[in-house]
C-alpha cells in the first residue's frame, strides 16, 4: 500500500484504456480501486474484441477491485434517492465513501456529492 488511493469511475478507466496522457500521472504510484460494478461495465460492453477484452483484463489485474458489502449496499441506498442517482453511480459513490478516498470522475452528477472527495476530470 502506497498511502495515497483513488476510486477510479467507469469512465476513468475507459480514458485509460484510451490511451489519455493525464491520468496515468495524476494516480501514479498510489493504490487503485474500482468498483465491482466498474468491472461489471468493462467487460459487459457489446461486440468486445477479443484484443480489447484482454487490455481489460490486463487493466483489472493492476487494481484492487472493491466487491459489494452490507455497508456499501446502505450508503448506496441512502444516496441514491438524496442525490438522484442511477443504481451504478449510487454504488460507486457509496464505495468511495466505505473507502474514504478520492473517488475520480468525469461525471459532473457526482460532484453534488457531500459525503466524497471528489475529482472532476472534464474532457
């Protein structure tokens, strides 16, 4: 454990596996968490090639993939009709918050979000 964690949205990671030139130092040599329902998304997608499922795969090898617990599934249950959230981003949210870390996204809705440290990355 490096001290410093993020929670990196669905959409991070897809910047990421982009190739974007930012993130990878913004997060550099800190612990990486993604939520179960991230991985969910990821490998999910329709008509995934075979090349992109396996740079997925490769991505979720290098991060700490946090899977659904009681206490997430209440502060998501909270959030959600607090911040008018999709079922998703409730869970992400509320993950951050069992984490307390950062969680980094480009999803300006989660910004309004009182109970995380939130990053904006606007592309």
């Amino acid at each position: 454990m490096s001290g410093t964690a993020y929670l990196l949205d669905t959409n991070i990671v897809l910047y990421l596996l982009r190739g974007d030139k930012d993130i990878p130092s913004l997060i550099k040599g800190s612990d990486i968490y993604i939520s179960f329902i991230t991985e969910m998304e990821l490998l999910s997608f329709p008509k995934l090639s075979s090349k992109e499922r396996s740079k997925i795969e490769s991505l979720l090898n290098d991060v700490l993939i946090l899977e659904f617990n009681s206490e997430i599934k209440r502060t998501a249950i909270q959030l959600r009709p607090k911040y008018h959230l999709g079922l998703p981003d409730s869970i992400i949210a509320a993950s951050s918050v069992f984490l307390n870390i950062q969680l980094i996204s480009a999803d300006k809705a989660l910004a309004k979000i009182k109970e995380i440290d939130f990053v904006l990355i606007e592309r």
